[in-house]
C-alpha cells in the first residue's frame, strides 16, 4: 500500500530546506540551510511518487552578530542566496527525521566544511540553556529556528500565555534575532504582558549595532508600540493617528498614463486592473538618455497623493505593517475592518499585483483575516464592529473582476459572506464562469460564523441600511430570511429602521420589510407625526402613497407644531412648497414662535440625523430678513431666548446654530448694542462651547464698545455666518479709531478676504507715523499670505529708498530667508543690482549692501561670491573705501568659516596687488 505522504499531485519538483545549527568563528549563532529539490517517479496509476531521499546540492549561511541569532530573509530572497553549491551533493531521507546530530556526522563523514563556520552537534552547544530556561526547549527550539512569522507567533503567545519566568524573555531579548525581538514587544503589548517594559524603555534609547539601521529601527518601533499600550496617552495620541490618517492607505492614483485624475472621479476595478497589466502601477517608468544612449530607470513621483502611506509612488510597506502592528494591540476592530475593505478593493490590490508583489498583498490579507477571524470564535462584539467597518464600506466600482460588477474574486467578501462555496473554475469553461457570477447565483447561506451572526441579527439590521452592493444584501437577507430569530427582531423594529430597511436598493430585502410595515401600520389607529415623519422621509414614492393612506385614515393635520416636525424630515425638500408657503403665512408673532420652536427641538436634527436641503436653508435664512420688521420687545426676547439656548443646548446642530447665528445678527448692530445696555442680560458662562463663547464674546465686546480681539476676529471671519461677519465689520468701522495702537489686527484685515477690511487696513497703514509704519510694515513683509507681502513689497520704496533710507539689515536678513520666492527674487535682485553696478555712484550703499551680505550666514553663499567678485573694481575706483574694505576683508578672514574666510583673503590679496 502507497504511503499517502509520499504522493504529490503538482508536476514540479518540490523544493525543500533543511536548518542546521552553528557558531561562526566569533562565536556567533546562525545557521546553515542546505537545499535541494525532492523529485519523484510515476507509478502504474500515474500518480507522482515522492523519493524516499532528497539530494541536497546548495547552501547558504546565516550568521548572527554580537551572540544574537540572524535573521531570516523572506523565503523567496532566502532562495535566491542558496547560490553555493556543495562539493557533492549529500543524502538525507525525508520522511524519516534524523537527529541535529546524525544530520552533522554525514555531513562531516562526506568532510563538507563551511567557510568561517562550524556546525554543532546539538543546538543546545548554542543555546548554553540554565536549567529555568530548559524547561522551555521545545518552544524555545522553533522560536528561533522557525523563519514563518505566522508559526513564530504561534509559538510567542503559546510560550506567553504559559507565564514562563522572566529569564525565558531576558533569554531572547540576549540572543534573539530582530524578528524574535520584534515579535515578542508586539505579543507582550497584544497580551497586556508588563514584564519587559523597563527593558522596552532602555533599548529604544540604546544603540542597537548588531544589526543594520533598518532592522533596529524595527526593533525600536514594536518596543514603542508594546509601551504605548501601557501608556493611555501615547496610546490614544496613536490611535487617533491612526485613525486621522487611514483614509491615505486607500490608495487612489491621481496621475496615471499621463492625464491627471480628478479627485471626485470614480475609477472602477477594471480600469486599475488593465492599469496594472499596461504597467502604468509601477513605482518606476523607463527614460531615454539620448546623453547616456540608454533608458535610464526612473522612481514616480506623482503616481499617488504623498502621505503617511505614500511617497508619491507607492505603499510605504513599514507604514502600512506598523498601523497593522498597533490596531492589534489596541484592539482597533473597526480599522481591521476598513484595512481588509483597502485590501479588498482594486485600488491596493492592483497596485501590488501591478508592481509584481503579491506575496505582500497575501501577507497583509492573512494577517488581516487572522485578527478577524479571531475576533469572530473569541471577541463577538469586535467581529461584528469590524464587519460593520469592511461591509459597509465596498461600493459598485470596487470589483476586481474583469467584468463590471462582478465580486466573486474580492477576497474578504468570499471568505466572511460566501466561506463554504468552494468551487473553483473549470478550465474548459473558466471564461464563462468568470462571466457569470458565481456569488449572485448561489441560493441560501454561505456565510462564515453563522452561530455569531445568528445572535447579532440586530446589528446586521444596523449594518444593512448602509450596504451600497447587492452580493453583500443578497447574502444578509438569506441570513435574515433563515434566522429563527427574524421574528423577534421585527416585532421589536421602530419605524426609523424599519423604513431604511424599505429603502434598500436589493428588492427581496425591500419587499420583506414592505409586507412588515403595512402590517405594523395597520395596528395604528391614530395619528402620530413622528411616524408620518418617517414615511415621509422615505424616497419610496410607495411609502409615500402608503403615508398619505396613513394620514387620512387617522385625520391627521399639520399644525403649527407639525410644520416644525415636517422641517426634520431628511427629505423635506420633497414637501418644499407644503413649508415655504406656511412660513410665508406666518404672522410675527406667529413667525417668532415659530423660530423658538425650532431652536427648542434642535436636538431633533442629532436624533434623526437631518440635514437641510439647500433649499430648505435658503427659505428659512431668507426669511429671517422679517426680524428686522419685529417690535422691540419681539427683538429683545428673542436675544434673550437666543442666548439662553446657546448657554443652554450643548447639541445644538451646525445648520442649525448657523440659523440661529443669523437670526441674532439680523437685528441691526446698533439696536443689539442699546438692547444690551439697557437690559440685564447675564453674557457670561464659561460652561459652553467654543462657538457659543464666540457669540457671548463678541456681544461684549459690542456692549463696551470695543473692537473684538484679534482671536476672536479670526474666528469669526473663518467659522461664523454671514449676518455675524456683517456684524463684526459694522463694529470695526465703527470704532477704527481703535486700530491705530492694534498693528496685529491690522495685520489679519489685510490678509483676511473681506475686502472691506483689507481697504480700511491699507488706509490706516498709510496714515500712521512714520515709525510705526515701519513696524507694521516689517510684520506685513512676515505674513505668509501672498497678497500682504505683496502689498509690502510695493511698499518698500515709498518706506525707505524714497525717503533715502537703507533697508535696515536685520530686514534685509528676513527677506534673504523668507518662504516667498518673489521676496527673496526682490531683494536678491536690488542687492545684486547695487552690488553689479558698484552702487551706481551711491559709495555709501554699496557698502552698506556689501558688509550686510558679508557677515550673514552661509545661506547666501552665491550672493557672497558675486561681492567678493565686484570689491577690487570697487576698491580700485574709490580710492577712499578701500582702507574700509580691507579692513572688513581681514576681519572676515580671521572667521572660523573656512569658506567665508579664504574668499575674503584671495580678494584682499587682489586689492593689494592690484588685480580688477
């Protein structure tokens, strides 16, 4: 009978590797990998039958540094070096394992040596275990010669979760390779292990020389990963990080083939997948150097926006392993979620199919998988939080097959939602069955971890409503449709929910919740807003029909309150003219409590999440134009109601707050400030939010006559409507006469972009003394907005060189090292001027320029040059100068800046022999 081991169904030669232990002649640990390739015969049944012996004929040796073990390439580099060839090749069964030690005798019966390396008979000569540290052999054995990370961690929770006694982990941190090393931070942090932290501490601030930079940055980085878990403000300092930047790991091209990609254009899976096969993908393109006569290999730069994951080329792979490191250890079940989503969408996956490196793709999926599919058999709440994060996130244009819309071959959708059909393509008919896709076809559920989604059947409720593709709906409704708990759950579904489910663009999902709502309409036998609120909101023109069924049945009406209720629908837009021409009708009075009802259920907008049309903004800020018409009483109450809700609603929405803004600053300025002297109304509060503190702030301001800070006018200008803006300009004019002792605000009129401001701020800045123009105009030269230092520029001649002043050194400094090319091109090109044309008769200017330039900094090195070029002409011409100039020259020259000194000693010695 045929051992079953021995029989191989591919038709290669399969390759094998054998480890053997070692010292190098520094005693150093490492190893030696012997290769060879297994081969086989056919038997009668035309079966491959394995060879009971492997003929190993290459090596290739592995030596650590400074008593660490080495570490391991990745197998596809650990092959490529398997490139020595033994003296003859030697024998070693397979499926009968010899001892460390038999493998080493037949070695050295065969009298094969290894240069600068000697094998042991036993690992333990290497290891030199204490009798604590021997108990753990076995595990201790793999961790260090097994080079699959995946068995490695395998071994470092085993060895973790054993609670082994410190020396175990002093062993590896001693002897370990980086990997090791590496691994046993991330494992301790995922494990919330505390037992090397001080050891953590002290090598992230210790030299690490026995590896190469890039692997001690490595070490280094897991060791601060494995601190910050313990540490809450590092670690949400990270996670938030983390978070802010994730969206950059999706990566979108945004120049490809040469035309530049708009940012809302949406790029379906199978134009990145005919990118990646034209080689439009790769990090690198090809050039032709007609110098060279060659094509010169090049790095894109413009292939993708730069960012924490990208230099503008491609994925920054220690990046995107780092963020996996960290969301394991923190628990970030939604961030695994949203990186499988990036790993499953055309996007990564054709850029690392397109630059030939799909073992990387593989390795972040299985280490992504991994995670999850822990969190499904031991953390329910995290599997789910994490299908939520990849489910809702795919959209129509995220296939990666071929053929549009097709997602049978997007691997997270097919191992959580389709992980029992495991039917491969026949080859005779792979073309058609790649056509026609498999997933939609299937009837039933499929699913992995069907127990997990059996009890959170209300939270596939919540996920479903944000779904955008049909094979992910298909797959929840036949969980839904088979669920014994489907019953239960939709007893207990409000109306909120139960209209999105009707919403759902997967027709079978659609109907089932139709036939459910009817049903639980039928039951109600009056009238409730509230629930007309939700069918209307609905965009199914059949549950609008349903709605107005619902509402005749039950004589329901829109009273005053009920026309505040229709505002909240997400859809209002839809009822437009119903709401225009009911506010239209409105009285005053009516008007005003109106306008109190709506900021008193504000909090509303939050609970149903609603936000206003743009025409239904426009109508209600149009309106507002009314208050102007209130009576004075109308318009103090209505600050005081204002100002009570905005001390008192903390959940105040932004549309909203923006509406109430302007319904405050829709009272003229000037009634606002004889309302608030004349009436006690309490404007402070320090319990608030920041935008409230805003408004509070600015009508003190009002109330003391004063021109609001400089913080607060940034603020408004940036954040506030446009009736509070209005409002902030009236009171600058008003009291202008308060800007001439506030040069910094001067300053923000000119670069803000009300060009209201920007006129009043030149007209004071021109009216000003002399000498605080010259201040305010040095603080304009430092703005970074080009329009100011624009407007300085023009500035500079009328300040000074008309006035026959020099522009003061320490200005010349600035303006040699402002960010602003124009700036620094201004003064570069008037210095040099001046410098070329020796002062054009001006003795004094030249030098001034010349010992200003001479005395800075290396950072105008060239403009040096140019003087140092033009001083013998100078000295030669101006006879009276030259003692000055020598004089300056030997100063220089006895500097400790070598350059600066031995050009200033050359030219001295020109001047002294005469050479122009």
């Amino acid at each position: 009978m045929i051992d079953q081991r021995k029989i191989y169904k591919n038709d290669f030669y399969p390759s094998r590797i054998l480890f053997l232990w070692g010292k190098d002649f520094y005693n150093n640990p490492g190893f030696v990998i012997l290769y060879g390739l297994h081969k086989f015969e056919k038997n009668e049944n035309d079966e491959n039958i394995l060879e009971d012996d492997i003929s190993y004929t290459n090596y290739t040796i592995l030596k650590g540094a400074k008593g660490h073990f080495p570490s391991f390439p990745e197998k596809k580099v650990l092959r490529s070096h398997s490139n020595n060839s033994l003296k003859h090749e030697v024998l070693f069964p397979y499926f009968e394992k010899l001892s460390h030690e038999d493998y080493v005798k037949r070695l050295n019966l065969e009298n094969i040596k290894f240069h600068n390396f000697t094998l042991v008979k036993n690992p333990l000569e290497v290891l030199n275990l204490n009798w604590k540290i021997y108990l753990y052999y076995n595990i201790i054995y793999e961790l260090f010669c097994n080079p699959n990370i995946y068995l490695r961690k395998k071994y470092l929770k085993e060895l973790i979760s054993s609670n082994p006694p410190k020396e175990i982990y002093d062993f590896i941190l001693k002897l370990g390779s980086s990997e090791l090393i590496s691994g046993l931070f991330l494992e301790l942090g995922f494990s919330k292990n505390y037992v090397l932290i001080e050891e953590a501490k002290q090598l992230i601030n210790s030299h690490i020389d026995w590896v190469s930079k890039s692997y001690a940055d490595g070490i280094k980085r897991c060791a601060s990963i494995y601190i910050n878990s313990f540490d809450e403000k590092l670690k949400d300092a990270r996670v938030n990080f983390i978070r802010s930047t994730l969206s950059h790991m999706d990566l979108h091209v945004v120049h490809v083939a040469g035309v530049i990609i708009p940012e809302d254009r949406i790029i379906e899976g199978a134009a990145y997948r005919k990118y990646a096969n034209s080689g439009y993908l790769r990090g690198y393109f090809y050039e032709y150097s007609r110098k060279e006569r060659k094509y010169i290999k090049k790095k894109r730069s413009d292939l993708y926006k730069e960012s924490y994951y990208s230099d503008g080329a491609g994925v920054n792979i220690n990046h995107f392993k780092n963020t996996l490191q960290e969301a394991e250890i923190y628990g970030l079940a939604d961030v695994f979620g949203k990186i499988a989503y990036y790993l499953d969408a055309p996007r990564l996956v054709y850029y690392f199919k397109g630059n030939s490196n799909n073992k990387a793709l593989m390795y972040f999926r299985r280490y992504v998988r991994r995670i999850m599919d822990y969190y499904a058999k031991y953390d329910e709440e995290k599997f789910i939080e994490a299908m939520k994060a990849l489910l809702t996130s795919y959209t129509n244009s995220d296939y990666l097959c071929k053929f549009k819309g097709n997602f049978q071959f997007n691997y997270f959708i097919k191992h959580y939602l389709y992980f029992d059909f495991t039917e491969k393509a026949p080859w005779s008919v792979r073309y058609e069955w790649m056509r026609d896709d498999q997933l939609m076809k299937l009837e039933g559920r499929y699913e992995f971890m069907k127990k997990v989604w059996n009890e959170h059947l209300d939270d596939l409720v919540e996920i479903i409503q944000d779904i955008k593709i049909d094979v992910i709906l298909k797959a929840f409704y036949y969980i839904l449709n088979d669920s014994e708990n489907f019953e239960y759950l939709t007893t207990n579904l409000d109306y909120e929910k139960l209209i999105n489910l009707i919403s759902s663009k997967y027709e079978s999902i659609s109907d089932m919740f139709m036939n459910i709502l009817t049903d639980k309409l039928e039951k109600e036998n009056s009238f409730n807003l509230d629930i007309m609120g939700h069918l209307m909101k609905c965009p199914s023109k059949k549950v609008h029909k349903i709605a107005m069924e619902y509402f005749k049945r039950t004589e329901g009406s829109l009273s005053h309150e009920s026309l505040i209720g229709l505002m909240f629908f997400e859809d209002a837009n839809d009822w437009m003219d119903l709401l225009k021409d009911n506010i239209e009708k409105l009285n005053m009075e009516e008007y005003i409590k109106f306008l109190y009802k709506l900021f008193k259920n504000s909090d509303k907008f939050i609970k149903f999440n609603i936000i206003w049309s743009d025409d239904l903004t426009e109508a209600l800020h149009k309106s507002l134009d009314r208050i102007n018409t209130a009576s004075i009483d109308q318009k103090i109450d209505l600050i005081r109601v204002l100002i009570d809700e905005f001390k008192n609603n903390h959940s105040i929405p932004d549309s909203t707050f923006k509406f109430m803004e302007n319904a405050l600053f829709s009272i003229p300025l000037v009634e606002i400030e004889t309302i608030l002297k004349e009436i006690d109304i309490d404007l402070n509060s320090t319990m608030v939010t920041e935008k409230v503190k805003l408004i509070l702030s600015f009508l003190n301001f009002v109330e003391n006559n004063t021109i609001p800070s400089d913080m607060h006018i940034m603020e408004i200008i940036e954040a506030s409507s446009s009736k509070m803006v209005k409002a902030l300009i009236d009171i600058i004019f008003l009291y202008k006469d308060q800007l001439y002792s506030r040069f910094s605000t001067i300053l923000i009129m000119l670069e803000t972009g009300v060009i209201q401001l920007n006129n009043l701020a030149k007209k004071i800045f021109c009216t000003l003394e002399k000498e605080d123009e010259k201040k305010l105009h040095a603080m304009i030269m430092d703005s970074p907005d080009k329009k100011v230092y624009t407007y300085g520029l023009e500035k500079i001649y009328e300040i000074y060189e008309k006035q026959g002043e020099f522009i003061p050194e320490e200005f010349v400094l600035k303006m040699l090292e402002h960010p602003s090319c124009e700036i620094r091109s201004y003064i570069s090109d008037r210095v040099n001027n001046i410098i070329n044309n020796l002062g054009n008769g001006n003795k004094e200017i030249f030098m001034y320029y010349a010992k200003t330039l001479l005395y800075l900094p290396n950072k105008v090195s060239r403009s040096k040059k140019n003087i140092y070029d033009v001083l013998p002409s100078f000295a030669n011409k101006y006879e009276d100068k030259r003692g000055s100039i020598e004089e300056m020259l030997l100063d220089i020259g006895s500097s400790n800046i070598i350059s600066d000194s031995e050009r200033a000693l050359v030219t001295f010695a020109r001047i002294k022999k005469g050479v122009i």
